[in-house]
C-alpha cells in the first residue's frame, strides 16, 4: 500500500498493460502531423539555440517520497529510447550548473518535493530556462520548491491536498497539442487527484490542457474548474505539467505514457525525435 503523508488519508491503486513501440510511435507521429496542420501556439519556437536530444530526469525528494519514481525513471528512459532521446537521471543538486544544464533540451522534475535546490542551482536553472530550455514537471513537481516564485510560475501551481487514490474523469480541452492528441474528449482512469492552491487557468500564460470533471469523484475542492494538466511558454523557455503519475500502475498505462511522452517531446521543443519546432 502507498505510503501517506501524515495529514492525508490512505489510497489504493489500479491496474494496466505497457504499451507497444509502435503505440508510441504512432502516437508521436500524430502529434507531429496535427500540428504540422494547424500551427497551434505550442508549436511556436521559442529556443535561442539548438540543443542536443537529451533529457535529465530529475528525482530528489526533500519531503514525501513517491515509490513510483524508479517506475517513472525507467519509464522516461523507455520512451527516450523508441522516440529518439536520450535519457539521464539524477538526484544530485550539483547537476544544475549552466554548463551541465545546457546539454539538455528538457529536465523532468519526477516527483520532486520539498526544497530540492539552493540559491546557486535556482539560479543556474533560471538562467537554463531564459536561455529557451524546457522543463516538464510530473505529479509532485508540484509540490516542490514553496518559496521560489520563479518556480511556482514555471510549474503553474502548487499542490494544496488530495483526496484517496480513485477513479476520475478527465476532461480533455485540447486535442492538438502531442501529450492530448490520442485521447478522446474523456479520459477514464485511477491516480491521485492533486488540489491546487491557485487555478493555473487565471495565469496569462498558461494553456490548460485537460481538467478533472469533479463530479466524477470526491475530495475535488476547485469548485468546478480543476485543471490537471497544461502548458506554457515561460520567460524564454517551454513548460509542461501534468498532475498524473502518482501511482506505479501510471507508469504502465499506454494512454498515459504517451500523455508524458507529449509533454516531454513538448518541453524539448520537438513533437517527434528529430523534428524541432
């Protein structure tokens, strides 16, 4: 069974299968085309310079830790592998230097919580994202670093609570964008449905994805309007969020492994391996 916080009730969990390459593939490739068509705002390129195809997976936890990080680690570099990137994974603070960070076109913040970096390393990644690096931020990515605004505004919002692991619905408002682009107008599934402190839609620049439908469960408490994905151009850079991941089982969900494959491809300012945008 999940391990709780202290201040919140117990969970459970579901099962599904892992998808195959070509699922993934395909579904990249869709991305590509629909956005290729209709030139949506996420396609506009935002990156000074090239970067080579690689993503740092970014993991340390200084508050609650999700069992399901070695899942999502192995997962991203799984997608790397059929998509075309390379992945890299640390916990260590010390890679966020300019010099290390700039040979990424992403950093995943996995999970994350708590104050994971001091002044030197905020500095180092702020100056990675105004230099159009791209970050892509995963379940408690959102419970992270409460006293850095530059970050909270990366992210788009921070955790405030959540109800036990169950079954929702989510609302899918964005269909060309490539972490949306498979889905259909709903999407059935079990996580852990985060609550956040401000609504990221009341944000200029933030373009929500997909929302909760919070009649389709309980502990929902943003009257109505929940969203639990989106993204951003952010002071130079690109930003992806998702508010799925909590659990294990997340990890082997084709629907939502391509979800995060869309997000990161997104943040790395490519729909697919090789095409930039």
């Amino acid at each position: 069974m999940h391990r709780k916080r202290p201040d919140l009730p117990a969970t459970a969990t579901a099962t599904t299968p892992a998808p195959r390459r070509s699922v993934i593939k395909a579904a990249a490739g869709a991305a590509l085309l629909t956005g290729a068509a209709s030139a949506p705002a996420w396609a506009t390129p935002v990156r000074k310079r090239p970067r080579a195809g690689r993503v740092l997976v970014f993991s340390k936890t200084a508050g609650f830790r999700h069992d399901s990080i070695p899942d999502g680690i192995a997962t991203v570099r799984q997608l790397g592998s059929e998509a075309g990137f390379t992945v890299d994974a640390t916990e260590d603070a010390a890679a966020f230097t300019p010099g290390n960070l700039a040979r990424y076109a992403a950093v995943v913040f996995l999970s994350t919580t708590g104050d994971v970096l001091d002044t030197t390393r905020q500095t180092a990644f702020e100056g990675y994202i105004a230099a159009g690096g791209g970050y892509a931020g995963v379940h408690a990515a959102a419970d992270t670093e409460y006293d850095w605004p530059f970050y909270g505004g990366l992210c788009g919002a921070w955790f405030q609570s959540h109800p036990a692991i169950q079954q929702a619905t989510v609302k899918v408002e964005d269909h060309a964008h490539p972490a949306t682009a498979h889905l259909g107008n709903t999407w059935v599934r079990t996580d852990e449905w985060y609550n956040y402190r401000t609504n990221p839609r009341g944000t200029a620049t933030v373009h929500v994805l997909a929302a909760l439908d919070e009649s389709s469960y309980s502990g929902g408490t943003m009257n109505g309007d929940h969203p639990i994905s989106w993204y951003q151009q952010y002071k130079g850079g690109r930003a992806f969020y998702t508010g799925l991941g909590h659990t294990k089982e997340s990890y082997a969900e084709p629907a939502f492994r391509q979800h995060l494959l869309g997000g990161i491809t997104y943040a790395m300012g490519t729909t697919a391996a090789g095409h930039a945008r």
